[in-house]
C-alpha cells in the first residue's frame, strides 16, 4: 500500500544515497510533525507522495540543515509551525503540500522570522 510513511520508510533504508547514517529518524519525525501539522491545519491526510518527491525533500532538508546551522528537531518544528502561521497572499493559493515546505525561499523566510528577530 502506498503511503507517505511507507515512502518515505522505503526510501530512508536506501540512506547510503545520503550520509544519513544514525539520522534516519531524524528525518522521519521531523516529516512525522509537519504531516501531524498539515492534518491539524487543512483537516485532511497530506497527499501521498512519490518516492523521488521525498528524496527530493529530505535531499533538500538535509542540505539546508547543514548549510543553515538548523540541526535539532526543534529548530525545524519552529520553522514548520511559523511556515502554518503564515498567511499567505490569495493570489498564491498555497496548499501547504511539503514540496512547498521543503525550498530555498521558503526556509529561509521561515529562519529569517523564527531565530533573526530584531528590535525594532
């Protein structure tokens, strides 16, 4: 049966494609909270992703974890609930699918507003 869980399970065991070695649940949780999140927020299951979609996102996850200094769970739990906090312009008609989630733009406005805050 396809399901996000078991995609993204098939693909961690494949984690040789990354250097994801002892961080697997890692990724798993942080997935696991933004999919409890995304149920809470939108009243219904995130849309099941292919296999290559969540490489895409974990590939991106960990790359930016390392390059921007993000590196423990709550860190990216403040991110994912700023990213539901957000209220986006109507013309964008954001799902808050993971895909979106998981870019450039979107985590660093998500590491500008939740760790640079400045006194005004």
């Amino acid at each position: 049966m396809h399901t996000n869980k078991n995609n993204i399970i098939k693909l961690i065991n494949k984690k040789d494609k990354w250097s994801l070695k002892g961080q697997d649940d890692y990724f798993l949780k942080i997935i696991e909270y933004y999919l409890e999140i995304y149920k809470a927020y939108m009243k219904k299951e995130h849309p099941v992703l292919k296999e290559k979609h969540w490489e895409r996102v974990i590939d991106f996850m960990y790359t930016f974890s390392r390059a921007g200094s993000i590196y423990t769970f709550n860190d990216f739990c403040l991110m994912i609930d700023a990213y539901f906090d957000t209220n986006f312009d109507a013309k964008i008609q954001c799902d808050r699918n993971i895909l979106h989630f998981a870019t450039e733009g979107i985590l660093m406005n998500r590491v500008n507003e939740v760790f640079c805050r400045f006194d005004e």
